[in-house]
C-alpha cells in the first residue's frame, strides 16, 4: 500500500470521529436510515453466513488477529524500533479502519432512539415505587421457585442443555415478536464462545461480536444465569446496544417465556438489580426484605456469587475499566453502571403491565 494511501486512511479517523459523533445526535435519523434500515440486512446477511456454523467463527477472528499481530512484532521490531513514527502510523491505519468497519457492522445503534420510547413507557426513579416493586417481584420469585422444587429450602436447578437453553431463547422471540414486532428473530446465530473461561475471568457473561454478528454466550455460566443472558445478547444482534435495554430486553423475552424455569430466572435476575438499588437507599431496609426471600432463592444468589468469586483475579478491574471506557466513549454516559439503570425500565414497564 503506498505511503499517501496509509497516511490518508489513518488520518481519516479524526473526520470520522467527528461525523460519528455529529450523526450520533440525530437519532431519528439513525433510527429510521441505519437502526431499522440498514443495520437489518447487515445482521441478516452475517446470521445467515455464519449462524448454522456450530463454533464461533467471531472467537476464531479474533485470536487470529492476536496471534497475527504478536507475529508481526516479534518478526519486525528492529525495523519498529528505528522508525517509531511510521510503526504509529500504521497503528492509526488500522484504528481507523477498524474504527469504519465497527460503526458500519452495528456501532451507529449506540446513537438510536431510546427503548422506552418505543415501548411507550416513561422512567421512574422513585424510591418509593422502586421499593413496592421489589416487593411483588420478592413475592412473584418466591411463588415460582417453590412451584419448582416444592421445598422453599431448596435452590433452582435449570434443567437443559446449553443448546436447549439457546432454542428455548429462539423460541421465546418468536413469542414476543407477536406483541413487539421491532423484537422479530430470524435466522438464529447464539454460540457458547470458545473462550468462556477467558470471559469469565475478565468478568463478562458474554458479547456480540460486531464484525461477524455472533451472539456470544459464557458457556461455563451456572444454568441459572444462561437464559437471560442469551436474551440479551440476542438483543444485541436485533441492533440494542444500550445494556440498560438489553438487560430489559433479556428479562422481557425470559419472563415471557412459556418455560416456568426460564421465567423463574428472569425474575430472580430483576430482583437481583432492584435489591442492589433498594440497598444503596436504605441498608437496613435492604436486609428486611432479603430475609423475606425463601432459602432456596438465596441459595441461587449465592450459587452466582461463589461463581464469579472462584475467577476473580488482579486482571479483572483492569478489563473491566477498559469496558468502562469502551461504554463511555460510545453514548452509554453512565458506564457500566448503565447495566444497573435497567431498574428504571422494570418498573416502568410494570406500572403498565403489573405483575400478576
């Protein structure tokens, strides 16, 4: 590639950013030209080239370009070391390119409309409505979990295979899509990456790869937690990258599942993030209503902390940091604290739809 040529496509990048940012505040326009015109076809193609594929061609990608790239600097790091300005430049190249590729594949969705507005639903961050709310679902958990094992000591055991898990998943969107049409799943693409044990110790219970447009699942997750964060990445693929919303959007297609063991999940995951919120408002009221819990559905809350606890490790904060940023620097304001803003959109949707 000649020498103008790689300077011009690493310099593009400072245009880009700033035609990305600039289009990232016309959300009608993102909505209606690429969130459900053309990111639709761009998923479609990717879920049909690579979705009957049974490993995940995104993992392969990526530790290809790993390996690649620690090649390459093994093989040339003389001549980097005598010409730093121009190793830089080919760095920026590449940035670039990526940076292009990401927006185009599925990064404009960060810039889409809100999920609440489609819903027709209005946030609320009222304590008082956040506490009333967490008390049916404590009562709703409750009710399922013993309707499943009969004993209020004992904790949920989810049956199914990964496999089963992710068609029960498939199975579920295509329930939902009759009510929400904007959630329509066609042609599946769900994988357990090749490396779940890497994700789990970065802290991650799964991703979509942007480039191949795989939903890629924690394969080593407890069966407690898989459904819902099947429905989330699937949610993901249909082009929400706001975890707040696929973290609604998870709950939604799980809850509404006819599976009792897939709803159980659901509502013990919202209660998850309503106890955390309720905790950081009043600590004692925290404790009163985690003793209303039965046994075994604390039992299920431990089973995912000794999960996580057996992987944490000093690399974890740092992966998690970077993610941070990732989210920052891609219209989440709040970080990965925006996983935790799903609160809102539980109780808002429910003051719609209670609870039954």
């Amino acid at each position: 590639m000649k020498m103008r040529l790689k300077t011009g496509i690493a310099l593009s990048i400072i245009p880009q950013i700033i035609l990305i940012k600039w289009l990232g505040t016309k959300t009608s326009f993102i909505e209606e030209v690429y969130s459900t015109g053309i990111y639709p076809k761009i998923s479609i193609f990717f879920r049909m080239l690579f979705g009957r594929i049974p490993f995940s061609v995104g993992d392969i990608l990526y530790f290809l370009l790993v390996i690649t790239a620690i090649g390459y600097l093994y093989k040339n790091w003389r001549s980097i070391k005598h010409h730093k300005i121009l190793f830089l430049r080919d760095i920026l190249m590449v940035l670039s390119i990526a940076y292009f590729t990401f927006h185009l594949m599925w990064g404009f969705n960060y810039y889409r409309e809100p999920l609440a507005d489609k819903l027709e639903i209005k946030e609320t961050k009222d304590y008082h409505e956040l506490v009333d709310f967490t008390k049916k679902l404590i009562q709703k958990t409750n009710q399922i979990q013993l309707k499943l094992t009969r004993d209020s000591l004992t904790k949920v055991e989810v049956p199914y295979s990964k496999e089963e898990i992710f068609q029960k998943s498939i199975d579920g969107y295509k329930q939902l899509s009759k009510k929400y049409d904007f959630l329509t799943y066609a042609k599946p693409s769900v994988k357990a990456s090749l490396f779940s044990t890497g994700l789990t110790y970065m802290g991650y219970a799964g991703y979509l790869n942007p480039f191949t447009n795989e939903a890629q699942v924690n394969g080593i997750l407890p069966g407690f937690r898989l459904p819902i964060v099947t429905g989330h990445e699937i949610g993901h693929q249909l082009g929400y990258s706001a975890e707040n919303e696929t973290n609604f959007i998870g709950y939604l297609v799980t809850a509404n599942n006819d599976d009792l063991y897939f709803q159980y999940t659901a509502y013990a995951y919202a209660l998850g993030y309503c106890l955390s919120d309720v905790r950081r408002g009043d600590i004692e009221l925290f404790k009163t209503m985690f003793a209303e819990l039965n046994p075994g559905v604390r039992a299920n809350f431990q089973e995912m902390a000794d999960f996580w606890s057996q992987y944490e490790n000093p690399m974890e904060p740092v992966f998690k940091s970077i993610f941070n940023s990732f989210l920052k620097a891609n219209n989440q304001s709040q970080g990965i604290k925006s996983y935790n803003a799903v609160v809102s959109l539980l109780i808002a949707y429910h003051q719609k739809y209670p609870l039954q």
